[in-house]
C-alpha cells in the first residue's frame, strides 16, 4: 500500500517576516541576557581563593594651597586695519573708520 503524502504547505510572506523579525529581536537581546545573569556558583562548589598579588598605594600630600592665577585683560583693537596695501588710496589712521574696501575683479 502507498501512502499518499498530503503537499507541504508553504509560509507565507507575512509570516516569513514576522518569524524574521522575533529572531533578530533574540539575535540582539541575547548578548545582554547573558551579561545581566552571570552564573551563579553552586552550594557544593567554594569560592576561589583571591590572591593579591601587588597593591599600589599612591599618597598626595598637599602643603600649601595653590595661588590662584591673576586675570590679564587683552585689548584687541577690532575696527581698524593694519594692512600695508599702496593700492588704497584713503587710508584711515586710528581705529575710527571702516576697513577699505578691495575689488578683486568679475562682475
């Protein structure tokens, strides 16, 4: 006698995403399950000896207090121009006037 196999049904489109995407969301979550529950040891198990085997101590001792630094105003003089250009011909001295205007040409 043969028996007759009933066909394969086939997943579909919705169904292929939505299994895709719960085991993407496992993929990126496992990593931090197995961070945040670290294996326990058991009640018939001891806990390993610690052994230190160098301890750095290092001591600061202050014995004075520091100064503080003074405060040191820098004027800088913004308006004016200290170009050397012959090709200006009004030439403002001080810091008065507007800087001179240049044309480098085109339209």
């Amino acid at each position: 006698m043969t028996e007759k196999r009933a066909p394969r049904v086939r997943a579909s489109r919705r169904e292929l995403r939505a299994w895709a995407w719960v085991a993407g969301g496992l993929a990126l979550v496992a990593p931090w399950a197995a961070v945040a529950d670290p294996p326990q040891a058991s009640a018939g198990q001891q806990a390993r000896p610690v052994v230190v085997v160098r301890k750095i101590t290092r001591r600061i001792i202050v014995t004075r207090p520091a100064k503080p630094a003074g405060v040191q105003y820098v004027y800088v003089n913004g308006s004016g121009s200290s170009s050397s250009s012959s090709s200006s011909s009004s030439s403002s001295s001080g810091g008065g006037g507007a800087p001179a205007t240049t044309s480098t040409g085109g339209s």
